[in-house]
C-alpha cells in the first residue's frame, strides 16, 4: 500500500470513529422539549407534579424549553412551537406563542438567557385536557411531538389516553397523573397511526439546576467509564409499538420514542409524566400499622392469650392438638422477637 493510500484509509478511519463518537453522544445526553406548566413558582424550572393539576376556571401556563432535562442543560430554541390543546370533550383549541427567555445553564455550565416560549388557555372542563407540542430542531436534525395532561376534576378521569392523530404520538395505557414512585409506565408509540414497532424509547429524569450538577458528578465519579448511560435510560417497543419502564423516583418524566428520519429529521414522539411521592407518606404508614419489633411483640400476646385460654385443667388428660399448635407457634415467635431484639 502507498503511503498516499495508508494516509486517506487513517483519515477515512478518524473520521467514521468522530461520526460513530458523535451519533453516541447525541443519543446518551438527550435533547427534549420541555413542557413546565409552572408559572406559580418563583422560577419556572421548579416544577412539581401537582402543577400539572388545575382547577376549573384556572388559566394554565405552559413554558417551553429546550434542553438536557436530566441534567439541567438550555439551549435557545431554535423554531417557533405549534402549541395546542385538545379539551376532555374532544375539541381543539390552537393556542397563541408568545417569544421569552429563561434562565439556564449550557454545556460549558455557563449561566445565561435562553430563548423558550409560553402560551395559555383556560380549563374550562373537568377531566384532562391534552397540551400538544411540535418542535423542530434542524441542529439537532430532530422533531418532537410533546404530549402533557393536565388534570382537573375529582374522579374525572376522561380524555388522558386521547390519540391525537398526529404524525407521531405515544398513547398511555397507565394513567399518567396520580402515579408514585415505582409505578411502571405503559403506552404505545404510533407513526402515521401505526403501531412503531421496534424502536428505542429514551427514558429521562428531570432535575433542577443543584440537583443536577450533583446527580452528574456523582455519576462521572461512580461510573467513569459511561456516565451518560445514568442519564438516559434506553428500552424498546415491541412488534406492536408497545412498551414498559418502571418510574423508580418522584418527579417529571420524559419518555420518548423515535420515529424514522423525514427529510433529514428523525421524528420523535415524547410524553411528559409527573411522578408523586410514594403514598401514604412513609410515618403515616408506620403509624398506621404496628411493624417490625412492635408487631412481633403483638402477635406474641395473641398467641399468649389464646394459649391461656386453651390450657387444660388438672387431671383431664393432655392438651388437644390445637393446644400444642399454638404452643409450638408462640415458641417459634418468641423466638423471632428474641433473635430480632439481640441484632
């Protein structure tokens, strides 16, 4: 081989290795289109599951952000946002954008003002009311199809698993809002109605700016070799466009599923999910219920006092075979408690 030859095939090499390197980096620190309805709150990125709640009457603002939600990363937006909403009874209000910039950290984890948008509408009925988003990203060679709830009513539980019709789209099968950490996710990922058989489905974890930059160190310190796979969960649909993940941590969610590429941009279904706290509260359930020490001293006067009230009087004979049962049980227990109470 000629060393023009040795010199274009290592160029060729470097070359498909940055391609490789690159398209690795984009899938493990995802981009999302963020969806906040948290116009409450001192800053918009406090957002908690409870502002994906309205009451009847409420005007709802959503905010729309791009970035790394997992960790806390904005880039300014590179398109104006489609933003509509389809109401419980099935009617579609197209809603007015509005340009802002928001407050944010970049790569470098540089602070600065990053070009996002809102938009409002009233909750005018009860049960779930469906926010819709359509962002292009030509950068990112990516258009995402959002989809939100927003809850309103007590047991008015109507219009969460709305299909759209839209490109691309994921329909829940769980009820996305009074879930808690733990649950397990279930949908569908369609394309053009169809079922997307076969296709990843990226899982992310919003945080807040401290709990990021914590969440990352931590995950470059315990995993140095991969960091990002702490990131950005990766599953697949299958042969029916359906998939599972189990959201182990209170807070918002983005799970997306990819599409195929349309003139040169991937197309992306995404679904917001807000996670509660596990319930009852962990001291409310304690209370509730005596465990661990305290239950097994209960269970050993229960079976004291059923003993007692089984013991057979003098002269007539042995105890009967419920007798002995219940000794041989509160041996057992005492036992436990004994074992239990010298760790």
């Amino acid at each position: 081989m000629t060393k023009r030859r040795k010199k274009a095939t290592t160029i060729a090499t470097i070359l498909l290795a940055g391609i490789l390197l690159a398209s690795v980096a984009g899938m493990a620190s995802a981009h999302f289109t963020m969806v906040f309805p948290s116009d409450s709150k001192a800053t918009l990125w406090d957002v908690t599951p409870e502002d994906y709640i309205a009451e009847l009457g409420e005007t709802k603002t959503v905010y729309i952000m791009w970035g790394h939600p997992y960790e806390h990363i904005s880039f300014d937006m590179a398109s104006t946002p489609e933003v509509s909403v389809m109401k419980p009874d099935g009617t579609i209000e197209e809603l007015t954008t509005t340009q802002i910039t928001v407050d944010g950290m970049d790569e470098e984890g540089n602070p600065g003002n990053f070009v996002a948008y809102k938009a409002s509408f009233t909750v005018d009925q009860r049960g779930d009311s469906v926010v819709f988003v359509r962002y292009e990203d030509e950068d990112q060679k990516l258009t995402d199809y959002v989809k939100a709830i927003i809850h309103c009513g007590e047991e008015a539980w109507e219009g969460w698993d709305a299909e759209l019709g839209k490109k691309a789209e994921i329909v829940p099968f769980t009820r996305p809002y009074g879930l808690e950490e733990g649950f397990v996710f279930t949908g569908k990922a369609l394309y053009d109605g169809n079922a997307l058989p076969d296709a990843d489905v990226e899982v992310e974890k919003y945080h807040t700016l401290d709990v990021g930059k914590e969440v990352v160190e931590t995950a470059e310190t315990m995993f140095p070799y991969d960091p990002p796979m702490m990131f950005t969960r990766v599953t697949k649909t299958d042969k029916n466009g359906e998939f599972a993940y189990t959201l182990d941590e209170p807070g918002i969610w983005f799970v997306a599923a990819y599409g195929p590429e349309v003139e040169g941009l991937t197309q992306r279904s995404v679904f917001i999910i807000p996670v509660l706290d596990a319930f009852p509260p962990k001291a409310e359930a304690e209370a509730a219920a005596p465990t661990g020490f305290e239950e097994l001293k209960s269970r050993v006067k229960s079976l004291e006092d059923k003993v007692a009230a089984l013991k057979t009087p003098a002269g007539e004979g042995a105890p009967g075979f419920g007798v002995i049962t219940a000794v041989a049980g509160l041996l057992i227990v005492v036992y436990l408690v004994k074992r239990r109470k010298g760790r």
